[in-house]
C-alpha cells in the first residue's frame, strides 16, 4: 500500500530488480560449494531468480527494487526528479543517489564522482542515466521506435586492478580445447574478490611475457572470469619463471597438438580424457539441449562411480543405480529418471545441437536439420553437399564428415537413436516450412514478450529467411524487442534498416500472437 499525500488514482511504477553484491557473493559461494556454474554477475543472478518457480527461494535470495518513473494522466508534478522524491515519500524504493543538474558542469562532475564511488555502492553498475526533467518537455521530443529522446545512458570504463600472478593452472573443455587460468593474489574489483583470470592461450602468455609474481592489470567486464590487461615491468624487481606453456594434457598426460589456423592446443585423446567426456555431457544436458535437470556434480558423480561414460549410458540409468549414491532419495532419483524420459521427445534440431560435433552451434545445427530432415542423410552428406547449406563453410562441413565417420561417434549416435531419440524432422515441422522470408536476413535485438529470441531464430530459418547477428546494407529488417542494442539501431537508421516489431513480425508470418 503506498502512503503519503498527492498520490494519482491510477499510477504506472516502473523500475528494476536488483541483487545486492553481499547477496550475489553469498549465492556464488554456495554454488560452488556444490559445483554449480557460478552466476557471472548479479544481473544475471537476479534475472535468473525471477524465473524460478519456487517462491521460496526466490524470498531467500532478497533481491531489491528501484523504481525509477512514474506514468499516469494527472501525475502530481511535471518534473520527473519531483514525482521520483514524492515516489520516495509514498514508500516506493528510490535511487538515494539520483540528482537533478541545471548545467553541463554539474553533469560532468556528477559523472566523475559516480566513477569513483560507485564502488562503494551495494549494488551493481556500470553507468548513469541521463534524463530531461521536464515531463512535457519528454513528450515533445518523442521516442524512436524502441528508445526514448530524452534520455541517455553514459557507460563507464571497466574497472582494473593491480594484483600478483601466483601460478598458472589449465581446464581442458569438452572439445579437448587447453585453456590457461591465471590464479592471482586476491583483490576486490568491480565489488567482488578476484581470484583467477583467463589467459586465452599461449599467444595471450607470450604477448604478455608473463613471469610468476608478476604485478598484473586485471580488467572485468561482463565476464565471470576476468581477464589480464598488462604487465606491471617496473615492478618486477624480483624475476620468477617465465610462464611456459604445457605440452601435455593436465588431467590424462596425452601431449597436445594445435592446428597451423588456430591459435587453441587440443587435446587429442577424446574417449579417454575425463574432462572431456564429463564436458560433452554437460553440453548434452543443458537447457537448449536435451534439457535434462542435472548439474556438473551429479554428472561427475555417476562418471566417478562408473555409471556412465558418455550422454548414451543416461539412458540406461536404473532406479537402483540412482538410490544406492550417497545423498540420493527416491524423489531425486525419480525426478533425475522423469527429466531423462522426458529428453527423448527433444526434436531432431536440438538432438544434432547436443551431440556436441565441433562448430556445430545452434544455428548450423537448425540449418542442418533442415536441410537434412534425418540423421542418417546428415551422415551420408558429402562435404560438398554440406558446403551447399546456408552459411556452413568448409570447416563446419569438415568437422560433421569426421564426426559421423568417426567409428565411436557412430556407435553413440546408433546408442541414443536406440533409445528413442528424435533423429529426423517432426511431420509437423516439416509441414510448417515456407518461404515467406526467402531471400531476406533478420537481424534480432532486445527482449521480447511473445517468444524468446531463440524461439525467433528457429522461426526465420523455418520460414526461409537468415537470422544475423549484426546490422550491414544487406540486413532487410531489425526485429526490435525492449532495450534494443543502440549500436544496431544507429546502423540501422544511417542505412536505412526497416524496423519491425514482434507483432508485426508475426503477422508477416501469420503466426498467431498468443
């Protein structure tokens, strides 16, 4: 109930949802704890815990409000600073920090202080929002098609930190792919302690010349895992070793190869190399996927205890299997069982995505299966006939040929086609192609309502159209959900980009808007 005077009889609040940095941390910690993908921001956390369906741990979590407009026909005032101090007044949660400048001085000295201590802040940000004051003076200058004239959002430069570099440890990913992990002193960066950054690969080291105990710039945008930006060489007063690079595989010892057009180390031993195996059925159960509700721990846990060995052998788990493992009740069990049933009815476009055939993304993945309505066409494709598809170069057709030629992919394709997964195109998906967006590439932005972005790629490729990820003189329309990326929509308007909503994108479709 809000409280106060002056308050409208019909008010529209609008704000966000936030995660406070003490909370986001607390959350990550125990994540770890049980081997769960970390959060990489408190964004993503707090956009994650409002999708839950338990709303007990969505309370748990203690996310917070922070209305930032007011809308209705008689608001109390027309300046929007004064309506956000009376929002304040009614019980509404507002910026403490909001301000209202009368000149470009005051403007810039505001933005310079935020730079500063916004690190101080119990929050998460990464700029300010400029706004007119002026209600009328907001109508007057309009919007565009997704984004408002009279306001602006100013982004500041990412945070760094000086640290020392302690050691140098290395993750092998499910295609085998060497990653270097720089473990550094702890230090708090972008409201966060820091403990590890990416190095990419041995040219990143080499550029860099790293040593151990160097003093080194770290830098964290929107990544979980920072990365190094620099070397502090003045500071190096006493010189560790130099970092060099592993020749062998950290976890099974095979030595690494690396390809003459990338700039990756591989390991080569596939079947055998634990991480490899445990990452391939990580990709398989994810959510755009097979979508089967299991984390990294219980999948390492059945690996370690000889239950499985790749994504196939989920199909053979027992009630028995699952029940006999430590921690493991009958409910676990059976909901583990119930998701991995469920899976089997996963259609044919996600199946090829989860095989994990290196390169094969979820788009190539969608362009395959349309192309090729059933696996056993896919695998008998030539290169050629492959390279014919839509965007599917040498490489990708490449990497499919070896896949299926492979003997031990074959005989895991053959497993899970055993066990009644989808491996051709539905009745139903094939009836619903047509080339209604023949001829015409969509470039995709924002956030929707009537259907998820993926949801969109998979319905231009079904009607015959390219979905892009960036704006250029060849993109015929921009279909523009809430907070479309302003880079696209400044190319879009110098080039002259037709702008289209989801509705009126549906309509082109004659897809119904429900």
């Amino acid at each position: 109930m809000l409280k106060g005077d002056n308050i409208p009889g019909y008010v529209e609040v609008r704000g966000e949802i936030l995660m406070p940095w003490s909370v986001f941390e607390e959350l990550n910690r125990e994540r770890e704890s049980q081997e769960e993908p970390l959060f990489a921001n408190p964004r993503n956390a707090a956009s994650g815990t409002l999708k839950m369906q338990d709303p007990k741990v969505v309370a748990a979590r203690k996310l917070e409000s922070s209305v930032y407009y007011l809308m209705g026909e008689r608001l109390p005032s027309d300046s929007h600073f004064e309506n956000m101090e009376l929002a304040r007044k009614w019980g509404l949660n507002v910026s403490a920090t909001m301000k209202k400048c009368c000149s470009l001085e005051e403007v810039f000295e505001f933005l310079k202080y935020w730079d500063v201590a916004r690190k101080s802040l119990s929050v998460a940000t990464d700029g300010v929002v400029l706004k007119v004051d002026s209600l009328s003076q907001q109508r007057n200058l309009g919007s565009t098609s997704k984004f408002p004239r009279w306001a602006i959002a100013y982004k500041f430069n990412a945070e760094k930190a000086l640290t020392r570099l302690e050691s140098v440890t290395y993750q092998v990913g499910r295609t085998g792919a060497v990653t270097p992990v720089a473990n550094l002193e702890p230090v708090l960066l972008s409201g966060t302690t820091v403990k590890r950054a990416s190095l990419y690969n041995e040219d990143a080291i080499l550029a860099l010349d790293l040593h151990i105990g160097d003093r080194v710039y770290v830098e964290k945008g929107g990544e979980i895992i920072p990365k190094i930006t620099g070397v502090d060489k003045e500071a190096r007063f006493l010189i560790g070793d130099k970092v060099q690079f592993v020749t062998r595989c950290p976890d099974c010892g095979t030595p690494l190869v690396r390809n003459e057009d990338e700039a990756v180390h591989y390991c080569p031993n596939s079947e055998n190399c634990p991480p490899q195996i445990k990452g391939r059925i990580e990709h398989f159960v994810t959510r755009k996927a097979m979508n089967i509700t299991m984390g990294p721990e219980t999948i390492g846990l059945l690996y370690d205890k000889g239950l499985i060995r790749d994504a196939a052998d989920l199909y053979a788990l027992q009630f028995e299997d699952l029940v006999s493992l430590e921690r493991w009740a009958e409910t676990s069990a059976n909901n583990l069982l119930a998701s991995i049933e469920k899976s089997k009815t996963v259609p044919y476009e996600r199946v090829l995505f989860a095989l994990g055939i290196r390169f094969v993304g979820e788009t190539v993945a969608q362009k395959l299966a349309l192309a090729f309505h059933d696996i056993d066409l896919l695998a008998a494709a030539t290169v050629e006939q492959l390279t014919l598809v839509e965007e599917i170069g040498d490489r990708i057709a490449r990497s499919v040929k070896d896949f299926f030629e492979n003997p031990g992919c074959a005989d895991f394709v053959n497993r899970l086609r055993a066990h009644g997964l989808q491996f051709q195109l539905s009745e139903e998906a094939l009836a619903a192609r047509t080339d209604k967006l023949a001829g015409l590439t969509v470039v995709i932005s924002g956030t929707f309502e009537l259907h998820s972005r993926d949801e969109y790629k998979a319905m231009i490729l079904q009607h015959g159209g390219k979905n892009s990820g960036s704006v250029s003189k060849n993109t015929d329309y921009i279909l523009a959900g809430e907070n479309m990326g302003p880079a696209k929509l400044e190319k879009a308007e110098k080039l002259g980009v037709k702008i289209i909503d989801e509705k009126t994108f549906l309509k082109m479709l004659d897809c119904s808007l429900l």
